[in-house]
C-alpha cells in the first residue's frame, strides 16, 4: 500500500502545484500583479483605463479557472521570476487572447453577438482555406497583418503549401473553427479613458457626442501592441488625380488598416470602398453597423422613402439592390443612371 500511497501523494501534489502560480498572482490582488515588474506598467495603464472597474481576473482568470494550461502558464511565469528570466514585457499568446473573447462576451452581449453574425467573426479555416482566393494570390507573411495577427509565426506554420497550387490545409488545425480577427485586433481595453456609465451624460448635441470609445484601436502585429486610432492616419485617396474628400469620422482610420487601396491610392484598387459619386465625404460607419458590418438600415438612416428622384432609393439600380449591378453603391453618381443630363429636381405636389 506505501507505493500506492507516495504515488497519491506525489499526484496530489502536482495537481496543487498547478493553480500555485495563479494563487502567488492573486494573493494581492492588482497591486500584487503590479509587483511584477514587467506587468506593472500595465497595471498603471488599467487603473485609468476604462475597464479600471473590473478587476484583472474578469478577463485573465483566477486561481478557480477550469483551464489547466492557464495555469500552467502562471506557474511557468513564477517559475522565472525565480530564476531571474522574466521578461520586460508580457505578451497575450494566441490562446489567451482567443479566451480573453469569452470574457469579453460576458460583458459586451449585444457587440459580441454582432460580432458573431458579421464578417470579421471569420474562421481561419475560411481565411486560409479558400479556394478561390489561394488560387489567384499566393499568400504571405503580410496577410497575417489582418487576418490572424495574433498568430505566432509565419504564414508557414500555419497554412502548406504556401503556393497558389493546393489542396491547402492547416497545419494547426486546433485554430480550424477559432476566429481569425478577435476582438482584440480592434480593442485595447488598458487604454486610457473613462467607463461608459450607460446611456447617462451630460447634455452634449449633436457631433460633440463621443462617437469614438478609446479602446477603439489597431493592434500592430509587428509592434506587439494597440495603437489608439488617433494615432492611425486616414489616407488621402484619389480619383484619378482629384483628392476624394474624406469624412472626418476619425473611426475609419482603423478600417483603413486593412481596407485600404494600393500604393497608388487610387479609389477602388485593393479592398479599398472609399465613398465617391453621390456619397463622397460620408463615414464607412454611417453605412455599416462597426461590429455586424450590416448595411440593413443605412439607405433608411439619410433617405426618406420617396427620393428627389420620386423613388424609392433601395429600388435604383446599385449594387444595393442587385450585386451584380453594374453600378456600386460605394461609387454611384447621377449620371451613372443619367448619361444623357441630371433632370432637374422636382417639387412635391401639394396633393
């Protein structure tokens, strides 16, 4: 029985032994984490941060966390302290950001499920596997820039073959079904800023109204960090040598990373949507709803039912109403549907 039992006992240790790490963290609460000097400094950043009501185990976990590389991770971390090799700056791997994401949820239900049914939820399985696109342009390091910027590695570890002959698969396939952008590609919640305390604030009108939270921002995957979208540029973007007149919504800048045109800067090249025509100057986000990415209501928003033109605006032909339309919504001007003049615009009877 005294092997049975030493091997009990040695088991029972390594199993206390896991959550130790994140015990030491937690026995001080922040300022025992802040203690550390390589997470002190972000623990400063939380403390007038917006999030600095919740406190660090809400989104990294505690010492009850059902997840046993979690703790791992923390004994790890104490483990080079002790040694003296801890480093100057913490980084989140890929999997603690893609669990940060169902803390996230937690909080922000109504954003995260509109985040859930909208383009930038997609899988890496439906990025790096599809067919179409693999077959036209060999991928690179460069498409992790947007696509999977929190992976650790080249496109390489990730993708085989890197050709544009496949049949491609992943060779991680534990990230088949995990989002490729989550939502830390485009929220820092440690910057600077104040809670949103609901809908009360003071009597502010129209455009004083905040219409950007600061954690909105672009994480710089070669960088390894957040950076405000006040730092972000909005491109100046040409038709043909005239400049396109930008919205100021300072929001864009952060679509811009990765919807932007070519090195020309030409209006359409690349992925670039940058309004023209009869929307030049309007925001992306006066269209598109900033987490599902839906249009349902946009023509709604700035448009009655009944057009200058006595139509109903969704009925024109655009790619709104028809996406093989040869008319693109982003770009549509008058006399795309009136080559021959504008007609002059109508009064309403009074009937």
């Amino acid at each position: 029985m005294k092997p049975l039992l030493v091997i009990a006992l040695v088991a029972a240790g390594v199993v206390l032994m896991v959550p130790l790490g994140s015990f030491v963290y937690e026995s001080g609460g922040p300022d025992a984490c802040g203690r550390c000097h390589e997470i002190g400094p972000q623990v400063e950043k939380w403390k007038v941060s917006t999030h600095r009501d919740v406190s660090c185990d809400k989104c990294h976990g505690d010492a009850l966390t059902m997840e046993a590389r979690f703790h791992l991770n923390n004994l790890h971390r104490l483990r080079s302290h002790i040694r003296g090799e801890a480093p100057e700056r913490p980084q989140l791997k890929l999997a603690d950001v893609l669990r940060m994401q169902q803390q996230c949820q937690s909080c922000h239900q109504q954003q995260f499920a509109a985040w859930r049914n909208g383009p930038h939820s997609v899988t890496y399985e439906s990025i790096f596997l599809d067919k179409r696109h693999n077959t036209e342009r060999k991928m690179m390091d460069d498409c992790l820039r947007c696509h999977a910027m929190h992976f650790e590695g080249a496109i390489g570890d990730l993708v085989d073959p890197v050709s544009t002959e496949g049949p491609w698969k992943l060779v991680r396939q534990d990230l088949k079904d995990a989002p490729a952008i989550p939502c830390l590609s485009c929220h820092s919640v440690h910057r600077q800023g104040q809670p949103l305390r609901g809908h009360v604030r003071k009597a502010v009108i129209s455009r004083k109204e905040e219409i950007v939270r600061p954690s909105i921002g672009f994480f710089d995957r070669r960088s390894q960090s957040g950076i405000a979208v006040e730092m972000l540029p909005v491109p100046q973007v040409l038709d043909g040598q005239r400049p396109i007149r930008m919205s100021p919504d300072k929001r864009q800048a952060l679509c811009y990373q990765c919807h932007a045109p070519w090195t020309a800067s030409l209006v359409g090249t690349g992925d670039d949507r940058t309004p023209m025509g009869v929307h030049e100057g309007i925001s992306c986000l006066a269209c598109h709803d900033p987490h599902r990415g839906s249009t349902r209501a946009s023509c709604a928003t700035c448009h009655p039912k009944m057009s200058n033109c006595n139509r109903d605006v969704e009925t024109m032909d655009t790619t709104f109403f028809n996406k093989d339309s040869k008319h693109n919504i982003h770009w549509v001007k008058c006399a795309d549907c009136h080559p021959k003049g504008i007609p002059a615009k109508r009064t309403p009877s009074a009937d």
